[in-house]
C-alpha cells in the first residue's frame, strides 16, 4: 500500500511546501520511502528516499524542489525490494520527460516486463511494477507524439494523453492509481477499471486562479485546505494543465467499482471518505454488527470492559461497548514513534516493535474479563503478544474480536499480506486461532456482515479477496499466488534488501 499525491499551484507558487504537508497526512499508507518530483522552468526536481517524511526532506532538499507543479509519494514495498533504488517517484526523459508514483500492484507484471524489454527495448532499473507502468505509459504516449503540440501557451492536446491511457488499460491487469508529471504539460492521474485503490481530487480559488490537488484520499485535500471535488472514477483519467485547466474522460469501456475493502477496516484513516462512504462511520458499523453477533452466540457473556488495540480498532471497540452493554477503556498506552507493525518486515522486527509500541495499564486489566477488539488478525503476532500483555497485567479472561473475517489468502492489489503460510488462519478453525494466539474466546466478523455494514450508500461489489480469494480481475491463478508467495515472505524479503549506499539516479541528495 502506498500514498499518492500531485498538486498544480498558481503560477510563481512553489508547492513543495504542500507536498510535503500532504505526504506527512498520507504516512500512515507507507513507511518505507518518501519522495517528490517537482518542475521548475522545464527542469525537474526530485529528492527520494527511505525512510519517514520528516527523515527524508531537510532544509537543503526544500530549497532545491521548486516549481508550482509536482507529485509525491509514500511507500512500504509489496513488489521490489526495499531500498532507495526503489522508492517514487519514477523518471524517463523521453518522450518530454515523465515522471510517475503509483499506488497498487499489476497482476501481469512479468508480461508487461518481457513486452518492454524484449519488443520495445525499454530499459527497467529496478524490480518495481511502478516503473514497469511509467516506461509503459512513456511507450503510448511516444507513439502518439505527432499530436502533441505547443501552440502558444502551454497546450496539450488531451485526446492524446487519454488515449495512451487507453491503450494502457487495455495492457495491465491489477490494481492501481497513479499521477504523473508530464514535463511542459501537467499533471495526469488514473485509477483501475475496478477502482481498488483509491483516488481523489479537489480544488481551491486563490488570487482569482484554480489550484489542483489529487491524492489517496480525502483528508490529505482537507488538511491542506482545498475542497474535494470528487473520486476518481474507476477506469478514469484526469488531466490538468501546468495552467490550471481541468480534463476528464473514461479510460475502458469496461469497469465494476469493486473497492478493496480492506481500507475501510485498517489502511484508510479513519477521516478520510472513499468513494463516498466515511471510514469513520464504516468501522463503527462493523463494531456494532459484531457485538450484536456476539451477542447472540454469548447472551450471558462475563465481559467487564471492551478495550481497543490501538489506533484502528478503536471505533469498531467504541460501538461495541455500547452494543454489549459494558465500560468502553483504553487500557494500552501507544507510543507514537513505533510503525505499523503489519508493514514491518521480518516476523522478528515485528514481535520486538509490539512490545515497543504498546504498554498495558494495570489498573485496567487487574481482576477483570476484558474484550480486546482489534481490526483485523493477520499473522497474529501483535494478537498473541497484546493477549499475553493483558494477563500480565492482571486480566482473569481475556477474549479477542477481530472487526474483519479471517485473513486467509493473499491481497495481490498492493496490500502486503504475507504468504499464505505465514498467516494464522492458515488451516486452522476459529477456536484453534484462539488457541494460538491466548485467547480464552475469539471472535470473527462474518465476510457478509463485513460487507453489509460497510456498504453505507447501498449494495455494491467489494474486493474481498483476501478473505475469499476471489479476485476480481479475474486473472489471478495458482501459479501466480504461488510465484507471489515465494516472493512476499519474510525470508525472501530479507535476501533482498540492498545496501544503504544504493541509490536511484537524478537523486537530489
């Protein structure tokens, strides 16, 4: 999963400001590598790499990424490696020079590799689909330059950009949205047929011109004071000129809206609207729905206290204890300076970050039955670890529920879970999950449940694969979840990782 964001300021207006403020609201989408490409007098601009926002962009790097036209990114790595090399966005200097940061995994990256190479000679430096998509777009739009003209101001023919689009869709198969800067032209973003991963756009009135900001979601547009437009359509394009002009056209004839689901359980914040539908409001449904479950299967529960895992199962717990009639409590202490432990790599980096990340409240926990509530249980490690922190402390019985179903296949649209043997639903029935993980009772949503209640704005088709294994590009096949696993596991994961000294080219350092 990763953060995108693009933004097109008034003329004589440096964005780097913006972009930087906007990438530090998206950080919770990506924690491995941050970057931004801007534009200043026909030259570009870029400063990338690993680490947090506020690691990767000092004072120096501020100065020399001038322009009133750029793009950014926030990244943890599903394909590729971990390093520098491999951090957004990406650049080719021809056809006008493009830039490009991507949000989403191809699902055919391998065909789309060998067409490259093999057919049209195109040069790919490192292992990330991402630049797979910037040389593929590079290749469309190379073939359609005869269109493309400087009549006066800066002009872009826009039937030329959308076709290459087209030509694209018509290409890749996955889950993706992207923006791109194109040099002397604008600014260019897309989203999927199926609209997995999010995109949005809004706009505001300054000095009497139109400033343009697209992103991941909505609540980087609030923070950085524009107004939201609207969504990204799936199978959509935008493009907006260096000027401020504004164009829109449907990419593919085909499209099924099937967001992934899984942002409205843990990656989204919990702010942000997709799609129309509140985060917010998604994960109190999910909270509410599971407790009237439990309530059904535990009529004469014992339970003293609901108490979240922080942050993301906070709102599904708050409407829980409600529903179940018990004292809502924080009884973990989150320190702020620990990552997500589901983007950290390596089983052992994560069991250490745990213990790091949360302390328990004694006073909370000693002689009571507590209900922890988390957002979802993926390899389990956090879920064992906080079960054994809470007895710890005190708790007579602890009971666990999870505002997801079981996690029991992998996301292949840019969602990191791990291999299928790495996660604790693998071949094992609820209770033996509850086993493992310490709980004295555990508690799944139901997959119907989780759709029901998320659907705000009426039915429609989710992306729930990693919990059915139904995709819905409908080209995923075992050979493919099987080359994907022996790719995404921690051992893998850890032979890959590149020195610290190697970095991408045209890096500001």
């Amino acid at each position: 999963m990763c953060g995108i964001i693009g933004l097109v300021g008034r003329r004589g207006y440096h964005i780097n400001q913006l972009l930087y403020d906007g990438l530090t609201v998206l950080q919770h989408r990506g924690q491995d590598a941050a970057g931004m490409m801007t534009e200043h007098e026909g030259k570009y601009h870029l400063r990338k790499s690993t680490g947090l926002v506020k690691d990767v962009f000092y004072k120096n790097h501020m100065k020399n990424l001038l322009g009133s036209i750029g793009i950014g990114h926030v990244r943890y790595p599903t394909a590729g490696s971990s390093s520098a090399a491999e951090a957004q966005p990406f650049y080719v200097n021809y056809p006008f020079g493009i830039s490009l940061a991507h949000n989403g995994n191809l699902t055919n990256a391998a065909e789309i590799k060998s067409l490259l190479t093999g057919v049209h000679r195109r040069h790919v430096n490192t292992t990330s689909d991402s630049e797979l998509l910037l040389n593929l777009l590079a290749m469309e739009l190379h073939s359609r330059t005869p269109n493309v003209q400087i009549d006066g101001e800066i002009h872009v023919d826009v039937n030329t950009i959308f076709a290459s689009v087209t030509a694209l869709n018509e290409q890749i198969s996955g889950g993706y949205a992207c923006v791109s800067l194109i040099s002397g032209y604008g600014i260019l973003a897309f989203r999927d047929p199926n609209g997995i991963r999010p995109l949005i756009f809004g706009s505001r009135e300054v000095d009497g011109e139109t400033e343009w900001v697209i992103a991941s979601e909505s609540v980087a547009i609030h923070a950085l004071g524009f107004d939201v437009v609207r969504d990204v359509e799936p199978g959509e394009a935008i493009f907006i000129t260096s000027n401020g002009q504004l164009f829109t056209k449907q990419c593919t004839t085909e499209t099924l809206h099937s967001p992934c689901i899984f942002e409205h359980v843990y990656f989204a914040r919990p702010d942000s609207i997709i799609d129309g539908i509140s985060v917010y409001q998604a994960r109190l449904n999910q909270g509410q729905r599971l407790a009237e479950r439990i309530l059904e299967q535990f009529p004469d529960h014992d339970i003293d206290a609901v108490i979240p895992v922080p942050d993301s199962g906070r709102y599904a717990a708050l409407q829980m204890a409600g529903a179940l009639g018990v004292e809502y409590r924080e009884g973990f202490v989150k320190n702020r300076y620990i990552g997500r432990t589901f983007i950290m790599p390596g089983q052992a980096m994560r069991k250490k970050s745990v213990r790091r990340k949360l302390n328990a409240i004694p006073h909370e926990f000693s002689g009571k039955n507590v209900l922890l509530v988390d957002d979802s249980i993926v390899r389990g490690t956090t879920s064992a670890q906080i079960v054994e922190m809470a007895r710890e402390v005190g708790a007579k019985k602890v009971y666990f529920a999870s505002a997801a179903p079981p996690v029991r296949h992998p996301n292949v649209y840019g969602i990191d879970m791990p291999a299928v043997t790495e996660f604790i639903a693998n071949g094992k029935t609820v209770d033996e999950i509850g086993d493992t993980i310490g709980a004295d009772r555990l508690f799944y949503q139901t997959l119907e449940d989780l759709v029901e209640v998320t659907s705000i704005k009426g039915k429609q088709s989710w992306d729930t694969s990693c919990f059915n294994g139904e995709y819905v590009t409908g080209d995923v096949t075992q050979d493919y979840l099987d080359a994907l696993e022996a790719a995404r596991n921690d051992t893998t994961k850890s032979l890959n990782q590149k020195p610290e000294g190697t970095i991408e080219l045209h890096n500001d350092e």
